[in-house]
C-alpha cells in the first residue's frame, strides 16, 4: 500500500506541474493516444503465461525459463508488427502527430517481455518491500526524464523517452532484487499446460484493457485531441482510488485466492472479506471526487481544466465498480473460472462500444462518462454475480459484506453536498466538505476493523496445491 499510494501521489503532482505549466489538453491528448495503444499491446504481449508462475507448484524455476522464452519472442513479435502500423493507428485514433510517440513508448512491451517473470517471482513470494524497490526506480528515472525533456520543449515525446528510460532501469533492478537471474530456457512439456493456463487470461486482460481504453479511441476519434486531454484527466483523477487500491489489493489477492482455491468455503470466505475492505476504503475518495469534483478540478489544475468536472462525477462512480470488479478478476482467476472471465469481458466490451459512441455524438465527455457507468452497473454486474454463485459466493453475503460501507457511503454523501453547497467552492469549502464527510463516515465504518483481525483459517487448511487445472 504505500508502494502504491507514494507512487500515485507522486505521479499526481508530475502532472499537475506539467499541467499548470508546459502542457496543455493537446499534448497530454497525445500522450493519452500512445497509452491506449501501450495498455492494449501489454495486455497480451507475454500471453498470459507469466500469471501460472505465481499459481505453479512444482519447480517454478524451470518452468520460469520457459515463460521468459514465450514472453520475449511474442513481445517482439508484437512489436514488430506495430511498428509499420503505427501511423495508421494513430490516425484511427484521431490524433495522426501520435505515431512517434506511440512507436517510443511501445518500446516498453519489449522491455515488459523480459521484466516480467522477475516480476512475478517477486509477487509470488509476497516479496512487496523488493517490488517497492523495483517501482521506485521506475519512477525516479522516468520522471527525472520526462521533466527534462518537457521544459526543453520536446512535447509529448517526453513522456515517451521518459517511460521506456524508467522501464529498462526497473528491469535492471527487477532481475537483481528477484536472484538467481532466470535465463531463457525451453521445456517442451511445460508449454501446453503454460499456454492453456495464459491464455484465457490474456484474452481476458486484452478486453478489460480495451473497456477502459475504448473511451479515450472513441473520444480523441470523434471528439478530437482537445477534448480527450479534458477526458482523460478527469479519467486518470477517478483512477487515483482504483489504481491505489485495486492495484494495492492485485500485488497480494491473486497469490492469495490461489492459496485457498482448492476450498470453495475457504475462497468464498476469503473474497467477502476482502471485499468488505476494499469497499471500505474505496467509498470515501470516489464519494468525494463525485461530489467535490469542480472545486478539486479547479483548485488542483486551474480553471482551463474545470469543464472535465461533470464527467469526473461519473467516472468516480465507475471507480467504485472498478475496484470491485477488479478483485472478482482475482478469483475467478484463482478459481479456475477463466474462461467465463474471458467472455463476461468480451460481453462488456461488445455493449460498451456502441452506448459510448451514442454518448459522445450526443452528449460528449459528459455522454461518454455515463455510458461507461451504465453498462458497466446494469450489464456487467449481475454477470459478475453469477460468476461468483459459481465460486459458492452468494449475493447475500457480498451486500452482508458491503452494508456498512454503502450505509457511511449515503451518509457522506449528503454531507458533502451540503457543506459544499453552504461554504461554497474555494479552497476553505472543500476542506471543509472532506472533513465533515469523513466525520459522517468513519464511525460507521469503524466497528468492522475486527474484521482485520479474525484469521481466515489455520494456515495448514490454507495450503492447497496450486498448480493451473
């Protein structure tokens, strides 16, 4: 958690620098361009493969040299076949000035083959203190660079060159934190079971990466590069939560479920009262950016960035779902539910594309905003909720698990509302609107910190094998 929570503060206040000064809604509609299609290529550039190391009980170093051999050579594959279609992606897309952008920082898949069987290793053996290592020498170094780059006036090139600088650093520290450094290797026998067990999950990380990729296409084609800077801010500021929590939740939940996958009791059990936490701590910042997110917005950004306020709203919505969603993920991964994964995806994707193009031609950024929230509460979370009866996790025991913060999350809500609306919208209101919704909330949600301490089971009857169905 504090991993994740330095790293997002201190991405935070990059981009408001670079906001407030250098860069304007053009250049970071650029750069958001270039993260669409890095996002996309990630998802599916080691196939999925290098998820069955963490969930591997034999000997994980050998079937590691085979997972790096896959990564590397489909990555490059990957690679080489963005290359020559980068301009026509980037004109797709609406934004032809992207296509160099998009070229440099996909350099980082490559990078991301070779990184990521050290990555796992670390997240298999709960190994966060190392991985914060790793994370921080990314940050330093791209951000080092990409602040240089910007004040010389290289544009969203800096962003680019930043990024790939970061990556190739963390890859260095990655393999040195992970030792013994595994090499490429081949193992004839472990491919089938591997790509049987990627993948699912690399189809399914394809269409969750392009759920939440889709809008940014959608707005930059039809809307232009303006509008997608506006767009894609308030989209990263309702990221703050997901990316702090789910991303925090992710390092430890996938291990985790698959310690105790083998016992459907032990893993239902498990998923509600992770879930119960997660929502805890996700209701207060998304209740606050929905309800506080014109007076944020502008005494965050300036003024020239306020009209990203309305869908801000929304997308904090979103955010709630995003976070819940996001652990569902980890289970039915963990409980070998992969290929229903896969295709509730393929189902949210197939919906959420035309509702956004409807919303962007009628509505704008605001439309988008609202399509997003409406497919994904009305279409994909009953299908979530059928996956999980699957798993033996009951309807009934997950809004068990959600009462108290849904209840201090109404709370909040109207108290935010209210102060804001009597002390107004400057600095001194919304202060004064977080301290008196957080005064609502908390001790509702307070009696469940013994949830935090009751133990889930003996650890032996958390010691189930773990190696992919």
């Amino acid at each position: 958690m504090l991993n994740t929570f330095v790293i997002r503060a201190s991405n935070f206040v990059v981009g408001a620098v670079l906001a407030r000064t250098v860069f304007g809604p053009r250049v970071f509609g650029l750069y958001a361009i270039s993260q669409v299609v890095l996002a996309l290529l990630l998802s599916a550039n080691e196939l999925g493969v290098s998820a069955a190391i963490i969930r591997w009980d034999t000997d994980v170093r050998r079937v590691a040299r085979t997972v790096l051999t896959l990564s590397v050579v489909s990555s490059l594959a990957i690679y080489a076949c963005l290359y020559p279609a980068a301009p026509a992606i980037a004109s797709v897309l609406g934004s032809p000035d992207a296509t160099d952008v998009v070229r440099v920082i996909c350099i980082c898949v490559i990078i991301d083959g070779f990184a990521c069987v050290p990555a796992a290793l670390l997240t298999r053996e709960f190994a966060q203190g190392r991985r914060m290592v790793v994370d921080l020498v990314n940050f330093v170094v791209s951000t080092g660079i990409t602040l240089w780059l910007a004040f010389s006036g290289h544009g969203a090139m800096s962003f680019a060159w930043g990024s790939v600088a970061g990556c190739a650093m963390s890859l260095l520290a990655a393999n040195a934190l992970a030792a013994p450094v595994v090499w490429p290797g081949w193992q004839r026998t472990d491919v089938q079971p591997l790509v049987r067990f990627g993948l699912p999950l690399a189809g399914a990380s394809l269409l969750l990466l392009a759920v939440f990729n889709v809008d940014s296409a959608i707005v930059g084609a039809t809307l232009g590069p303006a509008m997608l800077g506006l767009y894609q801010l308030a989209f990263n500021i309702s990221s703050w939560p997901v990316v702090g929590i789910a991303q925090t939740a992710a390092r430890v939940s996938f291990a985790g479920f698959s310690r105790v996958a083998d016992s459907p009791d032990l893993l239902a059990a498990a998923f509600t009262r992770a879930l119960a936490v997660l929502m805890a701590v996700t209701l207060p910042p998304c209740i606050l950016l929905a309800t506080l997110a014109e007076p944020l917005i502008h005494a965050i950004y300036g003024q020239r960035w306020v009209p990203a306020a309305p869908v801000l709203s929304l997308l904090a919505v979103l955010g709630v779902l995003r976070v819940a969603y996001a652990l569902v993920y980890d289970c039915m991964a963990a409980g070998g539910q992969r290929h229903a994964l896969m295709w509730i995806q393929a189902i949210w994707l197939a919906a959420l594309v035309p509702v956004l193009l409807v919303g962007a031609r009628t509505h704008g950024i605001v439309g988008v905003g609202a399509g997003h929230v409406l497919v994904a509460a009305v279409l994909v979370g009953p299908l979530f909720l059928w996956a999980q009866r699957r798993l033996g996790v009951s309807g009934r025991s997950i809004l068990t698990a959600c009462r108290r913060p849904l209840t201090g999350g109404a709370l909040m809500t109207l108290v935010s509302l209210l102060v804001i609306h009597l002390t107004g919208h400057g600095v001194a209101g919304l202060a004064a609107a977080i301290a008196a919704a957080m005064a609502a909330y908390l001790p509702v949600v307070y009696p469940m910190r013994t949830i935090l301490r009751s133990p889930l089971a003996e650890p032996s009857a958390q010691l189930g094998g773990t190696r992919p169905a």
